[in-house]
C-alpha cells in the first residue's frame, strides 16, 4: 500500500494512506538509502510503501524516487546529514531582523543549500511590529537585495495577522517547507496560516535573544485549497553537505553570473588576477554580504567543520 509520510517522531513515522487512514509505520530492519549518509533515511515528505501486521502498524519496506529533497550536516556528527523534507515545491524561510536576529550568513547557507537541491525558496521576514526605524530600514534594504537576485520576499507579523493572507495564497496547491532559526515565530505564524493546529510557541529566551525550541520533529499540515505545509524543528547552524569547494559558487546566482567572465575558468573568486567577482564586489554589483557568505563557506570546505554559532 502506498502512503506519504506526513510526521516523523525519532523511530516511528505517520503514514497517510491513499484511502485516508493514518498509520504508525517503523523502518523494516537494516533500511538504508544508498549513497546517502543519513540519520535519517527517511524523511517527511516522502512517498513510501507500507506492509500492514496485525497489530495494525505497518513496516516501510520500500521508499519511492525522490523529486528533490533538502538536507543540512547533522548537527553533531559531522560526516552524516539530516533530511529536512523530501519532494518540495518550495521553501519558505522565516527571518528576523531582531528579537532574534537572523544573520545574512544563515540566510545565504540556506539559500545555497536549496539552489544545490534545485528548490525555489521565498523569504519571510517576520515580526515587523517589533522593529524600530533603523530595523526597518535594514529589512528593507536586505528584501531589496534578495527580491532583485530572484528570491521573492513577504513582510509580515504573524502575531498581528498582518500580511498573513498573501502567504496563505502562495501556499496553495504547493507542499512547503517552513524553516528558519529557533525563535523566529514559526509556529505563530502557521497557527495564524491554519488556526485549527494551535501549535505551541515558545517565548524568546530574554538573556541571550536567542529562541526556545519548540518543534522536535517534522511534520505535514495539510493547507486549504490543497498543499501542505512542512514544518521543521528551528535550526541553529546549517553546515552546507554535499557540495564542493568549487561548487559553491554555483549556488550563488549572482556570483554564478558573473564568473562566466572570470579570466580563470577554475577561479575562486578571492585572489585569483583578471576576477570578475571580485571587480563586481568592489562596484557593488555584489553586495559585500552576499560575497562574505560565499567566502564563509569556502573555508567551511576547507576546514572541513561545521561551525554551529551562526
């Protein structure tokens, strides 16, 4: 029987049937996905096969192809990663100018990641009730540069209810996942998007500004107007997985962009004479956050370490 994976609680999965019903699932014996070094091999998201027991469980004994999925370096073990969710139509990262604030090295890991796994991302900057002048400004500055390199930005508050609506219309029909650090309203905002979940929100720890996790595993809310959305624990670091040094600039559309015109096919874009990059940097046709990012995690690669402070 096939179904979708729509939670995912450590050794146990949901699985939502063709014919409607809700199964607890666990993984038959030593399941391995190939060539993925995972700590979970399984993740929300994804199409799988169920035997039904007696009990009235049921074993996962085969996993469908994947459309895409996004993944991140677990967070202690570092040769492994962790799936976040599989077959997406989009990602919707939730950032905060403050209370917490999200850093553009965050943002930019985040983005990269997504581009490497081919999944179209828009940008929510959340708890704009709370910002002052300078904050405002700065949000509008950082949605300025993120909506002109292709990724499209909403403004919101979701404890307010304000500007809610225009997300709820891009959900439909989409299965999204919702991420973005500990602390930035994502659960509010999803009890404002689907108000019969009333998931539980934690207040922002006051001494370091920084969020409680409330969300300890994945999980699939179905949205009106068909679409689900995918709501993922807060993260603290991404360790970009998976991609190679020379790789990393790819993923950067702007940089991609201009490295065509690089005098050295293999340049880096740090020391290298006759850099494109870096001429467009110093013109400001590349915004200086942008290219820190990039330079953040080529020596990521290069230490081969995942740095857990962003």
């Amino acid at each position: 029987m096939k179904g979708l994976v729509i939670k995912n609680t450590g050794s146990w999965y949901l699985v939502k049937t063709e014919d409607g019903r809700t199964i607890e699932c666990k993984i038959k014996g030593n399941f391995r996905l190939k060539g993925i070094r995972s700590t979970n091999p399984i993740a929300v998201g994804d199409y799988v096969q169920i035997i039904i027991n007696n009990e009235g469980t049921a074993f996962i004994n085969e996993i469908e192809d994947r459309k895409n999925y996004i993944i991140r370096r677990a967070s202690n073990l570092s040769k492994q990663s962790h799936i976040l969710a599989a077959n997406l139509d989009q990602c919707m990262l939730i950032v905060t100018i403050n209370y917490p604030e999200t850093s553009t090295i965050f943002i930019d890991r985040f983005l990269a990641t997504a581009e490497a796994y081919r999944v179209p991302v828009k940008l929510i900057f959340n708890k704009t009730d709370r910002y002052n002048e300078d904050d405002t400004r700065y949000m509008d500055a950082l949605i300025n540069l993120y909506t002109y390199i292709g990724y499209p930005c909403f403004k919101v508050s979701a404890l307010n209810n304000i500007g809610t609506d225009e997300v709820k219309k891009d959900l439909k029909g989409k299965v999204t996942l919702l991420s973005g650090n500990s602390g930035v309203g994502k659960s509010t905002l999803i009890n404002a998007i689907l108000p019969e979940q009333t998931l539980k929100t934690g207040e922002i720890s006051d001494y370091h500004n920084k969020g409680m996790h409330t969300t300890t595993f994945s999980e699939m809310f179905p949205v009106d107007g068909g679409g689900y959305i995918i709501d993922t624990p807060g993260i603290k670091g991404f360790g970009t997985f998976d991609m190679e040094e020379e790789e990393v600039g790819h993923y950067f559309k702007e940089i991609f962009e201009y490295s065509a015109h690089c005098k050295y096919g293999n340049c880096t874009h740090r020391h290298e004479p006759g850099c494109a990059v870096r001429d467009a940097v110093e013109k400001h046709l590349i915004s200086e956050s942008r290219y820190a990012s990039y330079l953040n995690m080529l020596e990521d690669k290069e230490e081969g370490k995942y740095r857990a402070a962003y």
